[in-house]
C-alpha cells in the first residue's frame, strides 16, 4: 500500500517532469527530445530542463525514502531499531538551522537568475539538499518520545549519506563563494581577506580543541553560521563581479607598441 507522503512526492515528481517537457517544447526541443532526455533529438534550454529534471529526480528519491520506512509507521522504526516497541510519538521538537539555510538557498536562486547560471545552479543544489535534511530531521524527531533514540536512528540513517555526499557539495558551493569574494576584491585586498578567514578558521578550531566540554550543539551552530557568512559574502560578491585583470608581460607590450604604430 502505497503511503501518503509517497503520493506527495511522487505527485511533486510528476509535476516537475511535466513543466521539465513544457519548458523542452517551448524553448526550441524537438518532437522527441523533452521525453527521450535527449536522446533522440534537442531539449530546448539546457539549464531549464536539467533543473527540472534533477529536481524530478530529487522527488523521487523522497518518495522511495518515504515509502521504504512507511511515514515512520511503529513497525517500520521498531525493524529498523531492533527494539521491542516504540515509545509514544513525541509533540514537542527542538530548534533547527536548516529554514534559515533554506531561505539562504532561495535567496542565491533569485540571484543566481539575475547574475549568473552557476549561481543559479548552486542555489537549486543548496535548496534540494537543505530539503531533504529538512524533511529527514523533522522525521527523526517525531519517530518517538525518546529524543536520544530518534537522534540514533537519524545518525545510522543519514551519516552514510551526509559525510561524502553533503560534504563533497558543501566543499564545492564553499569554495566557489571564496572565489567569488577573492575575484570581486583588489589584488592586495584579496591577500587580506584569504588571511583574515584562515586565521579566524584556524583561531576557532584551536578555540574548540582546547575546549572539548563544549556542547555539540554550540558547535554546530558556530559552523552553520559561519558557512552562512560565506555564502552571503560569496553571493554579494557575485552580484558585484570580478576586478579589473591588467596582463602584463612581453607579449602584452609588443602587442601595444604595435597598436600604436597603426
């Protein structure tokens, strides 16, 4: 029997492959591309229908996730933990980062359709992962009225996922905000702000070695609004665009001193 957040996923996939083949048609695809993938013939707008599509796909999973552990149903959890019975379900839930990374990843989509197709697709890739976090945190902490025994079966579940999958584009989104920041700034102020961030890195990282009594949670929250700072820096600096490169060099000179002799 199929469960109710299945059909709400799969509904959601149905509903971006749908606008994925709309988009295909109406921007130039040919009679067969949209619904072959492009195997037999063009797609329209790439970025379009690729985004579409991926997120179809990020749908689906959901809803093979959501189906396979039944909507949290007492037998799916009590199978999973090996226990006897599942304590009651819990109403009370605590504190979350992931709305305002979420809004975050909205905010570098619109930016992203105004600036560049790279931020764009940053932003969608921010947005999807945040969504799926979401959903499986929010999962957890309803499972039971244990809040140590939802937190284990949230950890067995999703550290398989979480460490190479979101750490691999966590590293990837990081890294192009850095360049964006470096790009956007002068020659001498990119030397200062690269110093800057890695003493402050590496400053809070001994802070937190010295200091192992600190709660987890308090390091989680260091790290997310850290990460948060870059993004928001990175996306600024996007919108504000490259400095000016002056090549210098041999070939740069005899080139101008034949300019100036035409």
């Amino acid at each position: 029997m199929l469960t109710t957040g299945f059909k709400l996923w799969f509904g959601l996939c149905v509903l971006m492959v749908v606008a994925a083949v709309f988009a295909g048609y109406t921007t130039g695809g040919t009679e067969t591309g949209p619904i072959s993938l492009g195997w037999k013939g063009g797609v329209g707008n790439h970025v379009v229908y690729t985004l579409l599509m991926l997120g179809a796909a990020s749908m689906a999973v959901m809803g093979i996730v959501s189906q396979a552990f039944r909507d949290s149903e007492p037998e799916a959890a009590i199978e999973l933990l090996g226990v006897d019975e599942v304590p009651e379900a819990q109403s009370t839930i605590g504190n979350s980062w992931w709305p305002v990374f979420a809004a975050l990843g909205l905010s570098i989509v619109a930016v992203g359709l105004v600036v560049h197709a790279a931020v764009f697709v940053v932003g969608i890739i921010i947005v999807v992962a945040i969504g799926f976090e979401w959903t499986m945190t929010n999962w957890s902490e309803k499972a039971s009225s244990d809040p140590e025994l939802n937190s284990e079966l949230r950890e067995r579940l999703m550290r398989p996922i979480e460490i190479p999958l979101i750490g691999a584009l966590g590293i990837g989104v990081i890294v192009l905000a850095v360049s964006r920041i470096l790009l956007s700034s002068s020659a001498l102020g990119a030397v200062w702000v690269a110093t800057v961030v890695g003493v402050i890195i590496f400053g809070t990282a001994f802070y937190i070695s010295k200091r192992p009594s600190i709660s987890r949670g308090l390091i989680q929250s260091i790290l997310f609004v850290g990460i948060a700072g870059i993004l928001i820096a990175g996306v600024i600096s996007a919108v504000i665009g490259e400095r000016d490169f002056h090549h210098k060099g041999p070939h740069h000179d005899e080139k101008s001193h034949m300019d100036e002799k035409e």
